[in-house]
C-alpha cells in the first residue's frame, strides 16, 4: 500500500472540509448552539490530526468520515430541527418532502443518527481490527456494540447539557421537539445503521474471505479455560518476582 497517496487524498478531502466547515460557520442560525455542536468536532478533528502518521485508514473510512462530518456541519449551521431540507425539496418538486412521505417533524437529526451507525461502524472496525486484533464474530459485533453505548453516552451528553444551559440553548442542543422517545429512537437508528454497515461486511466477507468460517470460527472459542477473577489474582501473584531486600 502506497501511503502517500492515501495522505494525498485525506488532504483532498480535508481541504474540502474545511472550506464547506467555513462557510457554514458564517452567520449559523443559533451561535450558542453552534459552539456547542461542535466542541466534540474539534476534539475529534485534533485527535484525527495528532495520529494521522500512527494510524491511517483505508480511503474508504476516510469517505465515510468525510459524509458523515459534512452532515453533522449542516445540522449545526441550522439547528438539527431547522434544516430546511423541506423547502428544498418544495422548490424542486413543488411540495414538502414531508408531506411526501407523511412525516410531521424535520428529521433531519434523524438521518445523522442513521448516519453515525452506517457510516462510521466500518472506521471502527478498521480500529478494532488494526489496534486491538479483533477476529472473526468479534471484528462485526464490537463496532455495532461501540456504536450502540456512545449513542447512548451522547444522549446522556444532551441531557446534561440541557440541565446545565437551561430551557433556550439545552432544548436547541437536545432538539427532541416534543417526542418523549427521541433519546430511544436515535439509539436505535445508530445501532440500525451500524448493523446494516456490519452485515454488508459480513456478507462481502463471507464471499471474497477464504478462512472466514474457520476465523469466525476460532474467534468464539475459548482461549483461557481457567476462570478469572479472585484464581487469576492468586496466579499474577505467584508468577511476580519478589522484591529483593535491600542491600542483599
């Protein structure tokens, strides 16, 4: 694999992130509402460029990052609950997107939830596979599984965010507009669109893989009959070295 190019095009598409992330950034709907969207895009975007030489992924995860953060950009420029996908759509077919398909509230933070599971679970599995040599069943479930517990981490976020700046800026940031389930729905459209994402993979794999019966196989297996806990303690203990006693 020629890294170069693969840094050539993470530039490309850098680049181009930047300049639309600007423009958005000019005159957002609700500043506050901006800041707050995107404090966890920074810290994702330096984390990205401090390991970019340690770590980089396939173009294909790099794609899928690309989409999902210019999603994330537009819901920020708006407000998740403002996108005017519905009078873009009037315009070009001359009745609300809405109406036709029956919706009553602007999904638009809907689709990016989706959006979160469908298109980062195959980076995850790039980064379980790469950094923690996952195999077999366990390179599918535990993108899927990661997914599902920081959607449920960030809808905890959104609450407390909403307790902390109050009724104005927490009910923007939550954007929940009136559904009582909103938290619940937008876990399980992460956790859909990752288990698409997942059993695309499978079935990719499944048919271009050679040993992927025999790896998914071996990856259930257990590999440590002795049990852990309190009998693992007492086995570290007689395996460490004693201390030599000074002066000896």
């Amino acid at each position: 694999m020629h890294l170069g190019k693969h840094r050539q095009y993470l530039l490309i598409l850098t680049g181009v992130f930047s300049l639309f992330w600007i423009a958005l950034a000019i005159d957002p709907v609700d500043r506050k509402n901006w800041a707050l969207e995107n404090a966890l895009v920074l810290v994702f975007v330096a984390g990205m460029i401090a390991y970019h030489r340690q770590f980089v992924f396939s173009r294909v995860s790099y794609t899928l990052i690309f989409i999902f953060m210019c999603l994330h950009t537009v819901g920020a420029h708006y407000t998740y609950s403002l996108v005017p996908y519905d009078s873009v759509w009037k315009t070009l077919t001359g009745e609300t997107f809405n109406d036709f398909v029956g919706w009553e509230r602007n999904h638009f933070d809907r689709l990016v939830h989706f959006s979160y599971g469908l298109l980062l679970a195959y980076p995850l599995r790039e980064l379980f596979l790469r950094i923690a040599d996952v195999r077999g069943f366990w390179g599918y479930f535990l993108p899927f599984d990661f997914t599902l517990s920081t959607s449920a981490i960030f809808e905890m976020l959104e609450w407390a965010a909403a307790a902390v700046f109050g009724a104005g800026i927490g009910a923007t940031y939550v954007g929940s507009q009136g559904d009582e389930w909103d938290a619940q729905k937008d876990m399980v459209l992460a956790a859909a669109g990752a288990l698409i994402t997942m059993l695309v993979t499978v079935a990719i794999n499944w048919r271009l893989q050679r040993d992927f019966g025999r790896e998914w196989a071996e990856s259930l297996k257990v590999k440590d009959k002795m049990p852990l806990g309190e009998g693992a303690i007492q086995r570290v203990k007689k395996k460490r070295p004693r201390r030599q006693i000074a002066g000896s």
